[in-house]
C-alpha cells in the first residue's frame, strides 16, 4: 500500500471552495487536461458516485468507480475508489486560512491488485498537477462571482 499526501491553498472563502470542489459534474476532467468523461451515477447532498475510465498500466482504458461521501458540516469528503486495477481511500479536509484564503489537505492510501504502482513521489506530483488546475478555475470563478454579485453603493 502506497500512503500520500497533497495540500493547496486557494484564495477563497472555505464554503466557496466546498461548493465548488464538492458539485462533481461530467466535465470537471477538461479542467485538467483528463481525456476521459465522467459518468455521474448518483449525486445527492450526502454522496456522489461516477464512473470514468482511466489509462492502465498497459495504456489501455480501465474502468473506475468512486464513490464520494460529503460532510458539508465539517467542510470535509471521502473517496473510495475502485479500478481494474487499484484501490483507493482519500480524505479530503478543508481548513479556513481567513476569510478568503483556504487549504485542502489531502492523504490517500492506494492498493495496486497486481504488483507495484507509482511511487508516492509520483503520486502526490500528478495530485499536485490537477488540482494546480482546479485551484487556477475554482479562484478564476469565485472572482467572475464576486463581479457579477457586487452592487455599486448608491
């Protein structure tokens, strides 16, 4: 079993960027360059569940499924993943840094079924590459939000 870590601070408000991490939509791969859509099988306030496919260790596409369980009282979510080829847990944390400032932390534990997989070095640098990408859309959104919601004071 492979155990990693990730954080990334964002410049926004905590539930700004619970919202937005949390509401999983078909398309959020584009955001980081992913060539494989997702497939949301169940999305309510509590659990997310999608499926998508992701490139094997033989370069071929393997199925996956996560299922995302929320706890917007704590500002904070779980993963469990299951592959062809792989498993994964991920415990997602959000941490208020002020009032717009806030960090996800991150730590996953992965189990390769057949043999050795990617480092955790590897690991946390193709974590730290997405969400480099998440955070440059989550903030790009919460400015366009804030100038669309501001009102001039008479």
């Amino acid at each position: 079993m492979v155990v990693y870590r990730a954080s990334k601070t964002f410049n926004a408000p905590i539930k700004y960027v619970y919202e937005w991490a949390t509401d999983y939509t078909e398309g959020d791969n584009q955001i980081w360059g992913g060539k494989h859509r997702r497939v949301i099988l169940l999305k309510s306030k509590s659990k997310v569940v999608y499926a998508s496919y992701k490139d094997g260790t033989d370069g071929k596409p393997k199925l996956a499924v996560r299922v995302v369980t929320l706890d917007p009282s704590k500002y904070s979510w779980h993963l469990d993943y299951y592959a062809e080829e792989d498993t994964e847990t991920g415990d997602y944390k959000l941490t208020s840094l002020g009032k717009n400032k806030t960090r996800l932390n991150m730590i996953f534990r992965n189990k390769w079924k057949n043999g050795k997989g990617p480092s955790a070095e590897d690991f946390e640098k193709e974590t730290n590459l997405v969400w480099e990408k998440y955070a440059e859309a989550l903030e790009n959104d919460y400015n366009s939000d804030k100038k669309e919601n501001y009102v001039l004071p008479l």
